[in-house]
C-alpha cells in the first residue's frame, strides 16, 4: 500500500526559483560590481561573480578557495578597521545592513575607493547562516568630493585676492593644481581697447601654445563665448573655422565666460578629452572665479575711492592752511 502526494505547487515554487536564480547570475556576469555570498563565518565562499577581480583584484578562484582572499589588497591604512568589523560581525554585537569605505591598491588598477554593502541571509528558523554583499567601486565620486574640498578651500583663497590680477594667478594655479587641467590660462578684459588681455596661464599651457594671445571682437572661439557670456565645450577645435589659431595643437577645449572680466580656456591636445565630471566642476570653478573678480573688483572701486577722498582732503588742508 502506498502514499501519493501532489507535488505541482513544491515543483512549480522550485522551477522559479531556478529561472530566478539563473536570471541573477546572468545578470551578476555582466556587471562590474562584485557580488558575493559567504558563510556566516567567512569560513566557505558559496559564490562570487566575475567583478571580484576588478574590484578586489583577486580572481573568482582565489576567492573561491579563500573566503579572506579579499583583505589581500586593502590599504593597509584601512585593513585594522575592517578585520575589527569581522569580527563583530561574528559575535553579534553589529546592526545589520553593514556598510563600509575603504581603498583597494589594486595590482592593475592602482588605488581604488570601494563601498561595500552587507547584510544576512537567514535560515529556515530565522538565524543568519549566510552573508550576502556587493561591492562597488566609488573612486570617481570620492575623487569629485575631494576635488569639491579643495576647490572651497580655493574659494576662501580667492576672495581674499587683492586685485584682479592676483585673483588670476591664484585662479590658473588651482585649474592645475585642483581641477588637473595642465593646460590653463585666463584673458581679462581691457575696455580701453576692447579685447582679451592674457594675464594669467601655466607652464604647459606656454609649452603646448606659445605665447598667449590676445582675443579681438569677432575673431575667436574665446571671445564669441565671452561676448555670449555662454559656457562652452569643444571636443575638437579643428572642426571650428572660427578658431583663432588654424594650426593649433590644443584639440579639446572648455571656455568659461567670467560675466564682464574675461573668460578662462582649459584645454587638451587630445580630442573629446573632458568627462562630465570635468565640465560640471569646471561650471562651479567658473563661477567661483567670477566672484572673486567681482569682490576684487569692488575693492579696487573701494580703494580707488578712498585715494581720490584722500587727495582732496590733502588739498582742502593746503588750502586751508594757504
């Protein structure tokens, strides 16, 4: 005698969790964050996708034999600090989801920032038998924080500029030193005469351009963007016949409009060379600049002021003396 049980339901449950569980590792395969699964006590690797080695820089292997394979590459400046959270992670004294920053010196890819995102998998009763992460590289952004960092730090410098001039200078000197653009220079602009004035470039921009010139009405990329007052990128100059210069070795190039001051020119001898990450800081850079020159502006305007009042008291003490 025996037993018969309708399975359908139990088979049906298990055919999609399989059709799930092969969408997911298709999907895993074909991204460049690293996901994982491991044993509770990091004891046993039961997966890891391809990414592990782009990420941690050890392969799906080594990370297979050895669930720690992932702390080979750690700074050691953040190794101490991750092993302390393993380990409250084992002895239950961590709130879950866990999530961490730390740098990965990568073997091909050199320095890395990475954020890791962790959290349990339970058991049939509820208990945490495994952990499950991913792990995404964040080195773009932590290099854009650092970059906003320096760049208000820049900020407090320029508006303590005495004068339009030395608020170039310390303006092409952070567009190298900050925003990473070798290739820099600033043109102010001489009412007088009603052109571009050079005052301010790098080292590489005289290397790569020569002397700087000066921009004239209606002959340049420069001067239509300052005339425009219009934030403008170029991935090729060559393709412009409005160029200045028809053999210039500059490829890319950002012009930045200073309202009425000027304009600054970053620019690259490769072509398509500036990232999104390039043009929006070199949007806030911008505008950084044009308060300086604005505050710098109004204390010549202030001092010039104070100079002709102080000239015609000395005049009205003469005279009074007379």
């Amino acid at each position: 005698q025996g037993t018969f049980q309708d399975i359908t339901e139990r088979r049906k449950r298990e055919q999609k969790l399989r059709r799930v569980s092969e969408r997911f590792e298709r999907f895993a395969n074909n991204v460049q964050d690293a996901f994982f699964i491991l044993s509770a006590d990091y004891s046993e690797t039961e997966y890891v996708n391809p990414a592990v080695e782009r990420i941690y820089g050890v392969t799906p292997e080594e990370a297979d034999d050895n669930p720690m394979a992932w702390l080979r590459h750690i700074h050691p400046d953040d190794k101490d600090e991750l092993l302390a959270d393993v380990e409250a992670q084992q002895d239950g004294s961590v709130e879950w989801p866990v999530e961490q920053e730390f740098r990965i010196d990568h073997p091909d890819r050199g320095m890395r920032w990475v954020q890791a995102w962790l959290n349990t998998i339970p058991d049939e009763n509820g208990d945490p038998s495994r952990l499950a992460g991913v792990t995404t590289d964040i080195t773009d952004r932590k290099q854009r924080e650092e970059s906003l960092n320096a760049l208000l730090e820049v900020t407090r410098e320029l508006m303590s500029a005495q004068s339009k001039q030395a608020a170039a200078e310390q303006a092409i000197d952070a567009a190298r030193s900050v925003l990473d653009q070798p290739i820099s220079g600033l043109w102010l602009r001489d009412s007088d005469e009603e052109v571009l004035q050079p005052v301010a470039t790098t080292a590489k921009a005289a290397e790569v351009v020569g002397a700087p010139p000066t921009y004239s009405a209606g002959e340049s990329l420069s001067w239509e963007a300052f005339a425009a007052n219009e934030f403008r990128v170029y991935d090729d100059v060559l393709a412009h016949p409005e160029r200045l210069n028809a053999e210039t070795p500059v490829r890319s190039e950002i012009i930045i409009p200073l309202d009425e001051h000027g304009v600054i020119n970053l620019g690259s001898t490769e072509p398509a060379n500036f990232s999104e990450a390039d043009v929006s800081m070199a949007r806030i850079f911008g505008k950084t600049v044009e308060m300086a020159l604005d505050r710098a502006d109004r204390e010549q305007r202030l001092l010039n002021q104070r100079s002709r009042l102080q000239q015609q008291n000395d005049r009205l003490d003469e005279f009074t003396s007379v």
